[in-house]
C-alpha cells in the first residue's frame, strides 16, 4: 500500500481482513442472497451476454460467491476486493476463479476492456468526494455500450454511519447512504446513462431499502471522446 493510498481505502481494508472470515461465514452463500436481488444479478448477466462477449469485473467481489454465480451464467468475470484476506477466502473457494486486491477509485485496467461491471454494496464505503472518481473510473474502463450494476443500501434523506465494532472486532468503518437520485446523479456526471432504477423496501431484519442502478455508457463514445 503506497502513500497515496486515500484514508478510506486504508480503513476499509484493515476493517474487512479483520472480519474477513466471520464476514464470509455468514455471507458467502447464493441462495441466502434475497430472491428480488438475485433476480437483479441474473437479469444483468443476461443483459452483458446480449452485448457480446468480454471481460466483466465485479469490484467489491467480498467472498467471491456472485462472482461465481456471474461465471455460471456464462460470463468472463473477475472479482476485484480491497481486502487481502477476502480475495484469499474467494480464492479459496472458488479456484477456477481469479480474484485480485484493488480498489474502485484505481483499477489497474486499460481504458475500454470491461463488457460489463458490477459494484453491489461497495460503494456504500466510498465517500462522497471519493465518488465521482470511482464512476469515472468505470466510464474508462467499460467499453462504449457496456453496462454497469449498481447495488447499494440507502436512506430517504441519506446518512452515515461509523461501526468501531462488527462480528465481535474492533473496527473503524464508514457507511455513507444515499439517495437512488443522488447515486443516479453522480453516475450522469460521470458520462454513464441511467436506464434502469429499481428500489426495494426492507425485506426480514434489514435494517435499510435496497437499490439497484443500470448504468449505460453510450455507444458512440471512444478514449479520445469521439
């Protein structure tokens, strides 16, 4: 980890090596995912097939199993973590897989090469002035055409929250929830075209509604703008 690394990368690494194992204990299980989510998940694979084929990164891949499902419908997926100790576990788990430390406001990508991205509930600990970066960082890689798969928890008004304690650890991370139309926002910004929103209630014990965002970024775009 370089210098430059920012604040909330650091954080956010050290918090999930801490609870990488207990994290991927209960949460590393397809079907435990809700129904109305994993029906999100299945209509985007279906979605990136119908573009072509091509390289689609799921960027906070966690314990690599929607990784996994997107490779068992038919894509050409990688998973890309901040935390060491969870792509060691999703690479344990899944070895025919690859899975990568990295971050989403720095993918080490050459520009235009994803046919695809998800970012299910990872961009809930990038802060705002952090964001525009990350969603430029995906207009760059994806190619012109190429969709993107926001996921994310959220709040009428927005909020945040600092944990210091999950799974029994001492930690120090920070959730930021925003609105759909906030998140929609900064995606336009970035030149990537919202097309599909679709929001959730609480379903069980969750505690915040659900959010899913597919971004387009136009087909006529190039590197050089043109």
């Amino acid at each position: 980890m370089n210098a430059e690394t920012p604040d909330f990368i650091r954080a956010t690494r050290t918090a999930y090596d801490t609870i990488a194992d207990a994290y991927t204990e209960q949460f590393s299980d397809w079907a435990g995912i809700p129904l109305l989510d994993r029906v999100q998940i299945n209509g985007f694979a279906e979605l990136v097939r119908e573009q072509g084929t091509g390289p689609v990164a799921d960027v906070g891949s966690g314990p690599g199993h929607v990784t996994a499902r997107l490779s068992a419908l038919g894509l050409q997926v990688f998973g890309v973590d901040v935390s060491p100790r969870m792509v060691e576990l999703a690479r344990r788990a899944h070895p025919s897989l690859r899975f990568h430390v990295g971050s989403m406001t720095s993918l080490d990508l050459p520009a235009e090469t994803l046919n695809g991205i998800t970012a299910l509930y990872s961009i809930i600990h990038v802060p705002d002035d952090h964001l525009p970066r990350a969603f430029a960082e995906f207009h760059r890689v994806l190619k012109p055409g190429a969709h993107a798969l926001i996921g994310f928890q959220y709040e009428p008004g927005g909020g945040h929250l600092h944990l210091t304690e999950r799974f029994g650890q001492e930690i120090s991370l920070d959730y930021h929830w925003r609105t759909p139309d906030e998140v929609a926002e900064h995606l336009t910004e970035a030149g990537l075209q919202v097309i599909v929103r679709v929001l959730r209630e609480t379903l069980n014990e969750e505690k915040y509604a659900r959010a899913f965002l597919v971004a387009r970024k136009p087909a006529q775009e190039s590197v050089a703008g043109t």
